[in-house]
C-alpha cells in the first residue's frame, strides 16, 4: 500500500525543525515549520502550496525569507498559517523589504495569511501587485480545531502552551486508494499515466457512473484503450482504505495539559513527530525552557496509540548523545516507564 503522503524531516534532529510533506500524485507539498530551508532544492520548495509555522522563534520561521526570495517574481499563491500575533509577525517580514519596482513585474505573488486564535481565526492577504500591503481588515472566522479542509485531506490545529501559543498539526488523509495487481491482470490493463486521472476522478467524488476511459501502450508500443463505467472500475481494481494520519508537534512544555491535549491531538496517528530537547535527568531545564523531554514524548506517542514516533528536534548540548535521546523516548513509547 502506498501513502499519498510522505513526510520527511528537513534537517538533522540537532538543527531547524521541519517537516517537508510531498504529495505522491502531485507536484505540491505542504510544509510544518519554516526553518532552515537550505537542505530542499528549489524544485521541491516551489511545490509548496501551505506552510504552517508552530510559533515564530527563529529556528521555527528565518525559513521565510528564503521561501519568498524564490517565490518573488513567479505567478504563485501560497497560504501561511500561525498563532496568535503571525499576521503582525509575516507584515513585519514583508515591511522590511523595499517594493518599489514590484509592481512593474509580469506575475503576481500571493501571500494568504491564517492567524490561529484560542476562539477565532483571522485571514489576510497580501499581494505584490500591492508591494504586498494588507488587503483590507481581516477576516475573521471562528476556530474549532480544523483550520484547512481538501477534498482529500484535512489539516486540524491544537494551541500548546511554549510559554508562547504553539501550535500542534495532524495532517488527516480522508482515505486511500490501492490498485490491486490481480484487479489489473483479471481486466487485462496495465499500470500507466491513466491511474492518476483514475484516482483523481475517485478523489473528485463526482458521478461514480460516468464512463471512464483507460488508455495503455502495450508491449509492442500499440496504443490501446477500454471504456469502463468508473464505479465499476473501482469496485474491480481499487482497494479503499483510512486514509494516513501525520501528527506533528514541536516546541511544548510536559505540563498536564499540554500532554492531554498532544495526547488527544495524535491520537492513532500513522506516524507522530514529537520534539524531544531534552533528557529527562534535566527535567528542571527542559521544564524552565518550555520544552519536553524524550521520556514525554515517549509517552505522548504511547499514550496516542500512535503507529510510529519520530522523535527530533534536540538540544544542542546533546550532541554525540543523539541514540540516548532516541532510546530514551522510544522505551517510553514501547514499555511506559
Ligand atoms: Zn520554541
Ligand atoms: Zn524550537
């Protein structure tokens, strides 16, 4: 079976946090973090639609200059999403700069900007047309949890306590879709360009009676077709199945409620991503810098029931001791002590 997402870490775990999440059919991603960007090729930073910054500490967002500077002068829309305060912090980025011959440019960059509140969520948008100067007041929606919905995905937001807001991410896949090989054989087709438009008219959710055509090249290079019904082409060669579930948190202290609200944020993810700064012999020190140690985060992913834990982003005054803070959060996660 394979995942329609496959997130990577950007960087080592003792450097900038970030997880680059492409998308298997796609030429876009979406990013968690915008940290040291310099490890992505420009080709991958130009698939990236959504960027969803924790919190605005350096290490978490000196991304963005870079991302922009590739950005500036191509026609592109990309959205911006962050806590309390990110639309202030995104107009003092973009006020730095001076825009005076912008406008005289052929394209046109749009900056759409999402700012997660306890209740509420505030857009805003910016474009280079407008040497990038805020449209308007912003629009204000209220905040339940979900702060962007696709029509095969969903991205749903928790406010942790970093002694700053910051905010938790699960990327929720709404299913999958798996060819089956003897699907393929019993109908005489072959794997080809055509399952992308095949899985983007399931995906689409549209007439699940419309016909469907499938084009192949056979093995002496003759072009060959079949016309199915595209509900009938589902039932014999598509297995659909849960969609994954990607949980990222980054910078948290291991109070109460931050651990019950990580916990239920994760909750069976297929993979979590869990800072882990510390060891918990400096409990004191991971406590007094907002951070979690390896063991919490240990038993965050255990408490979650999650499938798989990738604990990251390690103080550096660890370094040499990378397999200690590995080994400490994976024993939480696999026995609870
Ligand atoms: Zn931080
Ligand atoms: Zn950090």
């Amino acid at each position: 079976m394979k995942p329609s997402f496959h997130p990577k870490l950007i960087n080592d775990s003792f450097s900038d946090p970030g997880l680059f999440i492409p998308f298997l059919f796609e030429k876009r991603a979406l990013l968690f973090d915008l940290g040291d960007l310099s490890k992505l090729s420009a080709r991958d930073l130009l698939k990236i639609s959504h960027v969803f910054v924790t919190h605005t500490h350096m290490d978490h967002f000196i991304g963005f200059d870079a991302l922009l500077r590739l950005l500036l002068g191509r026609d592109k829309e990309v959205y911006l999403f962050g806590p309390s305060d990110f639309i202030q912090k995104v107009e003092a980025k973009l006020s730095s700069y001076t825009w005076n011959l912008i406008e005289n440019y052929e394209n046109t960059l749009s900056i759409h900007v999402t700012e997660i509140k306890r209740e509420k969520i505030l857009k805003q948008r910016y474009n280079s047309r407008d040497r990038f100067k805020p449209t308007g007041a912003p629009e204000e929606l209220p905040f339940a949890g979900n702060i962007l919905s696709e029509e095969h995905f969903s991205v749903n937001a928790v406010i942790l306590d970093h002694k700053i807001d910051c905010i938790g991410l699960s990327l929720i896949e709404n299913f999958s879709i798996n060819i089956t090989k003897e699907g393929l054989k019993e109908l005489g087709l072959q794997v080809g360009p055509w399952l992308r438009e095949f899985k983007k008219a399931i995906y689409g959710g549209g007439n699940s009676k419309q016909n469907f055509q499938v084009v192949w090249q056979d093995k002496d290079k003759v072009i060959r077709e079949k016309d199915f019904i595209l509900s009938d082409l589902k039932e014999k060669i598509a297995m659909i199945s849960p969609g994954q579930k990607i949980t990222y948190i980054a910078d948290i202290i291991g109070s109460p409620e931050n651990i019950k609200k990580a916990v239920d944020l994760a909750q069976d993810s297929n993979i979590l991503f869990i800072e882990a700064a510390f060891l918990d012999k400096d409990k004191d020190m991971a406590q007094r810098k907002y951070h979690l140690t390896a063991r919490e985060a240990g038993l965050v992913a255990r408490k979650a029931r999650v499938k798989k834990m990738t604990p990251f982003h390690f103080s550096p005054r660890y370094f040499g001791q990378e397999k200690e803070l590995i080994q400490e959060a994976m024993t939480a996660f696999r026995s609870g002590t």
